[in-house]
C-alpha cells in the first residue's frame, strides 16, 4: 500500500495538523484517522477512500481527500 500524501506530496500521517480551503473558508484541525481501505471506509461511514478524517475548528467531524489537505496552520 502506498503512503497518503498531501497536495505538496508530503506524507499525511495521524496527528498531524491539516488544513483545506474549502468555499470560501476552510476546514483545519489534527489528523484522527486515514481511511485506506474498502473495509475501513465501510466501517467508518466514508465513500470512496483514501479519506483522511478529523474535527475541524468548529468541532464538525470532515473527511477529505489527501490531495486536498496541505500541512500546517491556515495562512491567509
């Protein structure tokens, strides 16, 4: 299995902090788990993995896809 990586190419690993821009806002907040597998997504409610899944600043629970997420602290 390869490794899940963010827009840069950077590997995503649980923990790490994730940002996306997303209509006009974002989502941002610590990785909880990367959805790698049919099983795992079916399990956690996920359609179409890889996923990475977290709870953002306003405490909502997202899912993404890692092409989308870049790392770090969202900077205007």
């Amino acid at each position: 299995m390869s490794e899940t990586k963010d827009k840069q190419g950077e590997p995503i690993n649980e923990g790490d902090h994730v940002f996306a821009r997303s209509r006009g806002g974002r989502h941002e907040g610590e990785v909880e788990k990367i959805v790698t597998t049919k099983e795992e997504a079916e399990k956690e409610g996920v359609k179409h993995p890889p996923k990475v899944l977290f709870t953002d600043q306003h405490g909502h629970h997202v899912q993404h896809n890692p092409g989308t997420l870049q790392h770090g602290e969202y900077k205007k």
